[in-house]
C-alpha cells in the first residue's frame, strides 16, 4: 500500500468550499489541545476569542481597526503578486504613506485651505507608496534584480526612518519626552464610522470594486493577468513587460500608502510607535488565502482581524500568558494555509492490485478489424 | 503468418485497460513482441500508445490486464521494477542532466552504486558497448555539448549499460536528420541481433515501413491491427491509423506571385548560450508564395523566427517587412508591421492554459476598436469575435468558456492559427506548425495554411518534416548551423539531396538559388 500525493485534474466548487472549512475545523481542534495543555477549557477560550472580536459593536469596529490596513495592503500585495512580482515590501510602503501623511498633516496645515489637508495627506502619500515601491519594480524590470531582496531591504530603509523622524525631528516638543509627533489639527483626521473604525473602510471596498474592474475588464488587467500567468506568451504577443511591472507596482503601493495614510490619519492621528507593526507582510498571507481575487481580500482580512483582536481578547480576559495568544493565532494559520494546498492537491491511497484480473493469457487475435 | 511462430513472445500484454477522469486511454489493448524483433506501436495523437508504454516501464498502473514477461505474470509497480524485467524505455523528451557527462549520467540513478563510482570501469563499459552496437559516444563529453542525435544514443546506452533487452522508444526520429535515422535504424537492427527486442511508438508511416518488422496499429485506444510490416503497405496502415482513406497528396497548387513581403539581409544573431546561430542569413519571401525551411532541429531556424517576430535581436544585417525595416524591433511592433507568428512552443508560449478559450483567441485582436474601446475591454465583443473564430475554424470545444488547456493538442494549434490568421497582414512565420498533430489536424492545418498563402500571404514555414515542406512550400531553403545551404523549387526537390543538404552538403553549382 503506497500513499500517492497528487495534483487534482479537477478542482469542483465543493472541494474549494470544503477544503477551507475543513482546515478550519481542524485549526480549531489543534489549538483546542494546546490549550488544554495549558488548563483552559477551549470552548470558554473559543467563545472569548469569537466575543472579543465579534461579540458586539464595539468589538466589530476594533476589528474593523486592523482590517482596514490589512485590506488596502492586501489588496496592493494581490495586485503584484498577479503578475509574480514578489512585492514583500508593503510594510515599507505603508510606512512611506504614512510618514509623508504626517508632513502633511502637521506642516502644511497652514499653508494649504483647511479642507484640502486630508485629500493633500492621501494623494501625497499614496504618491510616497507608489514612489517607494517604484524604485526596486524599475531596478526588476530593467535591471532584472531580485525583488524580494529589494522590496524586503526598503523596509528596514522606511521602517528607520519613520522611527527616527518621531524619535527626533517630529518629536512633539509638548510631549513630556515620549516617542511621538503632535497631535494632527483636526482638519487631518480621517471621519470615524464608529469607535475608532473610520472611512479608510469605504477607500478599501472602492479599491477592491475597481480592481476586480480593472482586472476583468481593461486591457491594462488583461495584460496583467497574460504576465502572470505566462510571461513567455506576454511577450510573444507585444506585450511591453518592464512598463507592465512599474505600473502595477506603483499601483500597488499606492494602496499600500494609502494603508499607511489611514492608520496616522484615522486610527492615531499622530505619527508613533506602532505603525509598522506587520500589516504588510501579514498582507502576504491575506492575499495568498483570497487567492488573489479582490473580494476575497476583503473577506480573509475581515476574518483574519478578527483573529488577532480575539486572540488579544483573550489574553487579558483569561489570563493567559501574552505568548499564548500568539500561538494560538499560529495554530490556527498554519493548518488554513496547509488546507490551501489540498484545494489543488490530494492524497491517494494506492493498494497493490489483486491478480485475479481476468482469465490465463489468450492467445492474441491478430485482427479486430472487419 | 505470425501466428504460428515457434517461439515465445518475451513480452504479452493482454486485456490492459487504462482509465483517466473521463478518458479511457487503453481499452482491453493486447501486445506481443518476440525475440529479435523491432515493433512498431502506431496510432495518432491521442491513440493511447503513450499510455501502455507507461504501464509497460511501471510509470502507470493498469486498471485491468496482465502483463507477462518471458512467459511469467508480473507486477511492474514503478521504472526500477521495469529495469529489472529488462524494460527500459527512451523517452521523446530526454531525461539527461545537461551539465553532467554521458557516463555520469549512464549511472545516474544506478543501484548498489559505491559512493565513489568508479569512472574508469563505467567509461570502459560504455566504450565496449558502443562499438558492439555503433553507439559512438565520448564518455567525457558534457551532455550540453552533444548533438540531439547523440543525446538519444546516450540514452540507448544507458538502456543498454542497465542490460536492458525490451527496448521502448518514444517517437525517437522526431529530432534527427535522414542521415542520423538511417544511423539509428542500424543501431537497432544490431541491438535486436543479440536477442533483445523493441518497441518504437510514433505516428509516421514511412519510419513503420523502415525500421520495423511488425507493426500493431491503436486507434481511440482500442488494438485494430497487428501485421507484417512486409505484408502490410502505407496506405493500408494510414487507413488502419485513421479509419478512413487520407489525402496524401493534396494537389499541388501555385498561386500568383505578389511583390517581395519579407526581405532577411546577411542576418546573424546569438543563441541563448551566447553562440552564433545565425551567420548571414539572407532570404526572400513573395507574397503568395510558401517558403519552407528544412534542416535538422538546433540549426539556427528557431533564432530566425525569433528575429522576423521581434524576440530577439540580431547581431547584424536586416530584416525587412513590406519595406520597412524591423530590424531589432519590439515584438509589438513587428506584429503592427503585419507579422503573425505560429510559435514553435505551442503551450508555453502561444497560449495561456489557464485562460478561457475566448481570452486565448483575443490575445491579439483585444488591441483593435472591436474587441476594445479605449483602456475597456468589450466582453460582447470578445465573444462575438471568439464564437466566429471558433465556427470558422472548426475548433472543438465545449464553449469560448472553457480552459484552453483542456482542448486536445489538434485544437489548441486551431486555436493559435485561428487567432494567427485573423491578425495576419502580410507575413505568417509558422514553426512546426503540425508538430505532434496526428493525420486530421495535420491537413487541416496545411489546408489553413495554403489558404492563406492563395490570400497572398508571405508564408515562411519552418519544419523539420521534409514531406510536409515537400507537400506544400513552393521553394524549400535548407539550414545548417546558421546559414542557408540552398534554396530549391520544392515541385522538383530530391529529398535525398535535400538530406544531404540538411547534414551540412552545400548546393553545388548545378542547381543554384533561384
């Protein structure tokens, strides 16, 4: 008996829909026995998690709060990745947006008529995003170097630089010391909906609508969709790559930016620590489970949010080690990310044949044919 | 005849059945070979020859049927079973690892090798081998650096160095020149003097008639026919093929000569390895007319097309269209000169497998106002343009819809000439375009073909099969390592002159270019 792993001819609707359930179901018994390793009863932790992060209003809108950046970067991720451009540098970008945001927000407040503030800190730090992202897609598409080192490397480069700006120059001169830029004069502050969840939800779903636009429906997509798929092809029939790859990069780190902007002018209001705190690269794992599509962006970063604010949740409200809520986040990934691979893939059982298959060897007819 | 031989066949298969999700590949197939025999497996694409040579060397598994070797059942569960029966198979795409030597590779994959092979046995082996069988091969040699032809002797060898008697051979001729078939056929005839025996799959008649001494013809995956190749005839092999009587010969038409449409000017270009391919290639080619280029794979015919089409650039002299110079133009431009392209790779560059039918046929037209207004693509207009193609060029598919990568190989070719066709305007460069077709698709596509020549289309054909350009280019130019060694009027082409050409023989001064 031998067990065969092989790629599925076929991927039905049932098994796209069931694979993700089933990963989940099993997500949620592996992180069961961790923690009743650790003396807690999983069904009250389950039920904490699902409360914190979708018990009521207030709850939903604290989830909202890390959805928005997980879905604005979620879908700037899915768009380079439909044209297998490695884009690890979200982070970064979103960084970008939100430090130029902050110049905006806190220097040319007195320059600028009060209600162009807000629109100047988004387009300008969409353009930081756009930029950022721009200088490792010209190095890819003309110079052929390696994106994931490039983009991966121009985060640190945002990262720092965001850091040393609150740290030094944008240090609020009023703040007692603490790491942080003054407050934004309010004509910077991004409207709230409810708590602190804010309109960066409206820019991700009308990114998400004229995306999936753009994709089907444009020559632009249409071309983005034949390089990703088969850039041999993509250049037989004309198709200008390297001008290809800078403009879906700039696209897409625009929406990063965007992310970036969101987070200082909505969430903060302030430039401080806690920016950067790994929306960019947990993009990676949204736009990989939506499979790229731009709806489904949406939907994997709702529910990944929602992961993270419950397993918050129930640190504080059970008393389990930090560390704990972070595992379990992990327990629950990981299966949900290996369950994708049975979408495409299955496990076969292969038995040795019985020999009773037919009579002893017949002499062979020489002639079938009339 | 054949019944009644003495002896026992070293190999039966019988009753072998072979299902795939909704394909049932070998139904009830049977199959004897005996002692110092060459068989010939022969069937279209699709016949399901492929598919019992896989069960045979253990890379599937049957659902239904015995296999017997040497009068014992056996159970071949994977390839190193199969080597251990003595069945080994040369496979069309070569399983050799480029940067290794030929006798690394002939022990690649060896059991009970030490950790340190000791080279110097293996070398000697291999040369004894070679001169036994005229498989001449330098056992230091790169397999990079060797021609295909010596390619697939390292793999015989390999068979051979692992005592292999049943011998299967994929459709070995595709890549080699005449000179190098007649060399394999020889090779052959040696190895099955010594009481081996093989097995050779292909779908061409003329290699049935010469290397084999019985032939078993497969149509829909069913056995038709085992007959004495002495007793048997092309044409009664064609029709066994096919079910029906085939159009050998389509009647040879010319068609008026309209002005010079494709001008190549002292051309050279590299390869991929930084080599030269091209070394002053100059040519013409007239509206209306077909010009083949024959010669044997890796003779600098791939590099040409990619220099007419714009993917690649040349190193010096000048491509011409229509009178424009396209030299070292984008390939976008080149296709607004008029240039349609046919590319050899049909899979993995003229399509895209996992988009729709209707996208894969619109993967040029989607420029033009039909299909597109300004950034916007039209969908109706998509559909409208991609049901017309597939009526008008009778591609079989279960709707624009679908995948292109489920349609058979016949329709994807359709597909890509279909959408070729539609934005030709002057020139059509078509490499291998009937390639791994089986009989049907194959007239077909020479019918598209001259058709769009009698358009007054240029038509530059490169192929590596002489009787297709015998068939229907009207001037054939043969190419050896990167020049052209002659140009002649195909109606009075010698194929055995045109073979000689295509080993390097240049045209003497009786018959020079037109």
């Amino acid at each position: 008996m031998r067990i065969v792993f092989e790629k599925r001819k076929h991927v039905s609707r049932a098994v796209r829909v069931m694979v993700p359930v089933l990963s989940l179901v099993f997500a949620l018994v592996f992180g069961a026995v961790l923690l009743l390793m650790s003396g807690v009863d999983p069904f009250v932790a389950y039920a904490a998690m699902m409360d914190g992060a979708f018990g009521d209003i207030h709850s939903v809108s604290e989830t909202m709060v890390k959805a928005i950046p997980l879905m604005l970067t979620g879908l700037g991720v899915a768009i380079a990745f439909r044209m297998v451009f490695w884009n690890i540098g979200a982070e970064g970008q979103l960084a970008m947006g939100g430090l130029v945001a902050t110049g905006v927000s806190l220097y040319a407040s007195d320059l600028l008529p009060s209600w162009s503030v807000l629109p100047a800190a988004i387009v300008l730090g969409m353009v930081a995003g756009a930029v950022w992202a721009a200088i490792p897609a010209l190095l890819r598409a003309y110079l052929q170097v390696n994106e994931t080192i490039t983009t991966l490397m121009m985060n640190y480069i945002a990262i720092l630089l965001v850091s040393h700006m609150y740290h030094g120059p944008w240090r609020d001169p009023g703040g007692y010391g603490f790491p942080g830029t003054a407050k934004f004069p309010e004509m910077a502050w991004l409207p709230r909906i409810y708590g602190r969840a804010h309109a960066g939800l409206f820019f991700a779903v009308i990114a998400a609508a004229i995306l999936w636009f753009v994709l089907q429906r444009t020559k632009w997509g249409f071309e983005l969709r034949i390089t990703g798929q088969n850039p041999k092809a993509a250049r037989y029939i004309g198709i200008n790559i390297p001008r290809l790859i800078v403009t879906a990069m700039l696209l897409s780190g625009a929406l990063c930016g965007l992310a970036g902007v969101c987070e200082v002018t909505g969430v903060m209001r302030r430039l401080q620590q806690g920016l950067t705190v790994g929306y960019g690269y947990t993009a990676i794992i949204v736009a990989w489970m939506s499979q790229l599509n731009p709806w489904g962006v949406l939907l994997v970063a709702f529910l990944l949010a929602g992961l993270l604010v419950g397993g918050d949740q129930i640190q504080m409200a059970m008393g389990l080690p930090a560390a704990m809520g972070l595992v379990l986040q992990g327990a629950l990934l990981f299966p949900m990310l290996g369950g994708s691979l049975f979408a495409e893939y299955r496990l076969r059982i292969v038995r040795p044949e019985p020999q009773t298959a037919g009579s002893p060897p017949q002499p062979i007819a020489k002639e079938s044919e009339s | 005849m054949t019944g009644e031989r003495l002896a026992v066949p070293v190999l039966r298969m019988a009753g072998i059945t072979k299902h795939f999700p909704g394909v049932l590949a070998n139904d009830h197939v049977d199959l004897e070979l005996y002692e110092g025999e060459v068989l010939a497996l022969l069937g279209e694409n699709g016949a399901g020859k492929s598919t019992l040579m896989n069960v045979l060397c253990g890379l599937y598994r049957p659902d239904e049927g015995t296999i017997t070797v040497r009068g014992e059942r056996v159970d071949i569960q994977s390839p190193r079973d199969a080597y251990e029966l003595g069945i080994g198979m040369v496979h069309q795409n070569f399983m050799l690892v480029e940067t290794m030597t030929v006798a690394e590779n002939v022990v690649l994959g060896l059991e009970g090798l030490s950790f340190q092979p000791e080279f110097r046995r293996v070398k000697r082996r291999l040369q004894e081998l070679g001169s036994r069988y005229g498989l001449q091969v330098d056992p230091d040699a790169y397999i990079w650096q060797l021609s295909v032809g010596e390619q697939q002797r390292v793999e015989i060898l390999k068979l051979l160095y692992r005592d292999v008697d049943i011998l299967i051979l994929d459709e070995p001729t595709a890549v080699l020149t005449p000179q190098e078939v007649d060399d394999l056929v020889e090779v052959l005839r040696r190895v099955v003097k010594e009481g081996k025996a093989a097995i050779f799959i292909t779908h061409k008649l003329r290699e049935v008639m010469m290397f084999s001494d019985r032939v078993t013809v497969l149509r829909g995956g069913r056995n038709v026919a085992t007959r004495s190749t002495s007793e048997t005839s092309p044409e009664e092999l064609a029709r066994l093929m096919v079910g029906r009587e085939v159009l050998f010969q389509l009647e040879r038409t010319t068609c008026e000569l309209g002005p010079t449409v494709l001008e190549i000017e002292g051309l050279k270009a590299l390869n991929n390895k930084g080599l030269p391919a091209l070394r002053g290639v100059s040519l013409t080619v007239r509206a209306g007319e077909i010009v083949g280029i024959a010669g044997v794979a890796g003779n600098g015919q791939r590099e040409l097309a990619e220099c007419i089409t714009g993917l690649r650039d040349a190193v010096g002299g000048d491509v011409r269209v229509k009178g424009t110079c396209i030299t070292n133009c984008s390939p976008l431009r080149a296709i607004r000169e008029g240039v349609s392209h046919v590319p050899e790779d049909r899979v993995e560059m003229g399509l895209v497998g996992d988009m729709t039918v209707a996208e894969n046929l619109a993967l040029k037209a989607y420029r033009t106002s039909e299909l597109s207004r300004g950034p916007v693509l039209f969908p109706d207009g998509m559909n409208r343009f991609a049901q017309q193609l597939i009526d008008g060029f009778d591609i079989a598919t279960p709707g624009p819809h679908t995948q292109v990568k489920f349609l058979s190989g016949g329709n994807l070719q359709k597909a890509i000439l279909a959408r070729e066709l539609m934005a030709c305007e002057g020139l059509l460069v078509a490499v291998h375009p009937t390639r791994g077709l089986d009989v049907g698709a194959t007239e077909s596509v020479r019918e598209l073909l001259l058709e769009q020549r009698d358009q007054g289309t240029a038509v530059l054909l490169i192929s590596e099969d002489l009787d297709e350009l015998l068939e229907i280019s009207d001037r054939i130019a043969v190419m050896f390592e990167g020049e052209i060694v002659g140009v002649v009027p195909a109606e009075d082409a010698d194929r055995d002159r045109i073979g000689l050409m295509m080993a390097g023989q240049r045209l003497d001064e009786e018959g020079a270019a037109p």
